[in-house]
C-alpha cells in the first residue's frame, strides 16, 4: 500500500476552474495549452507519473493564487491527436496540501506539497454507514431534471457509494468554490451531505422546498 512518504515533495500543478479529482475516481482531459503540453511530456518522464489539480483564485487586489489544497492524480491514459493535443485521464491519488510555489524555469507551475494531512486517502474504499440511496437518489433525480441532465439510472441504483458519491461530485455542475467545498470534506459522509446541501440549494431556488433528511 502507498503512503504518503511514497509520494513526491514537488509536483506539477494543473489549476483548472471547476475541474475536481478525488482520490479513487478518474478524471479525462484534454490537453491543447503549450506549457501544459510540456507537463504532461515532462509527467511522462517521472517515475510517478503524478500531475495536482488544484483550483486557482483570485485575491481581492487582483492577484492569481492557488487553492491552498489540490489533489494528486496518476497519469493513466495517454493518447495523443494527429494535431498535437493530448487526451488524458488522471487517476485521483491524495489530496495536498500546498506549502509553497516553486519558482524555475518550467513553463508550468510547480508546488512544494504535504500529503501527510490525508494519509486516509491512500487506503482502502471509503465507507459512509448512513448512506440512504433511495432518497439520495430521488432528490438526484429532481436536480437533474432541473438541470435537464440525464444520465445512467440503472448504473446509479448499483454503483459503489463512494464511486457515485465522488464521481457525482466532480460531474455536477457547481461553482469552483463549491467544487472546492467538496475537495475538502474530510469524509465520505461530509462529502455526501455538502453534495446533498448544493442540490437542495439549487432546488430551493427553483422553488423546491423538500430537503433531504
């Protein structure tokens, strides 16, 4: 089993407005940006194969910062288009904690990290005891009818709870900042009711009043 002393103190880091990975899901990219092409041809060469995605902000004087927690993924899929771009799929690793930018020549961003905080992230799937699919499931479905969303029922009633949970996480279509709300729940189950709070308040404001005990 990796731990966190496995796992590099310096990583490239992808800042991506709305773009979450969560450790044990999967998340496709598509890569055109020059300093990101380099990332990836850079990634490809280390022995961890590990690129952060992190959201970026912006401060109240205008400055460009980083969310200061992200979380590693494994580059797992790598195919490359007849004009240059890549498509790829990280795998979700750990989340990070960033301790500082490292400045150098890279086209790229790069951030000194602590994975030490989420040693929980590297074992084994998570579990959330007071999951109720069926109203889970129910207010989903009235979200995605609102949202005129659809999507695999039948995969949804048999899917793992954290598998759904965190792929619904990342799939949905929320703020940065609620995506990063979501990234730092220390649990499954905080996850799974910050994910519930969102759909409700988006319901609510479309005149739903029901929530979801």
């Amino acid at each position: 089993m990796i731990t966190a002393a496995d796992l590099p103190d310096t990583i490239a880091v992808f800042p991506l407005p709305g773009a979450l990975l969560l450790p044990r899901a999967r998340l496709p990219l598509h890569i055109f940006e020059p300093r990101y092409l380099a990332m990836i041809e850079d990634c490809l060469k280390t022995k961890h194969r590990l690129i952060g995605m992190i959201q970026p902000r912006q401060t109240p004087n205008g400055e460009k910062r980083l969310q200061a927690i992200g979380c590693g993924g494994r580059l797992t899929s790598f195919s490359e288009t007849d004009d240059g771009r890549f498509m790829i799929t990280l795998s979700g690793v750990s989340r990070f904690r960033v301790k500082e930018e490292v400045q150098g020549f890279a086209p790229y961003r790069r951030c000194l990290v602590d994975w030490a905080p989420f040693g929980r992230d590297l074992g084994l799937t998570e579990e959330d005891q007071r999951f109720d699919r069926e109203a889970f499931l129910a207010v989903l479905g009235r979200f995605f009818e609102k949202q005129g969303l659809s999507t695999d029922w039948k995969g949804l009633k048999e899917a793992d709870p954290e598998l759904l949970v965190n792929s619904l996480s990342m799939l949905c279509p929320f703020s940065p900042e609620e995506k990063q709300a979501l990234l730092e729940a220390p649990s499954l189950m905080t996850r799974r009711e910050t994910l519930v709070t969102l759909i409700e308040f988006a319901l609510r404001g479309d005149g739903e009043e029901e929530t979801l005990q």
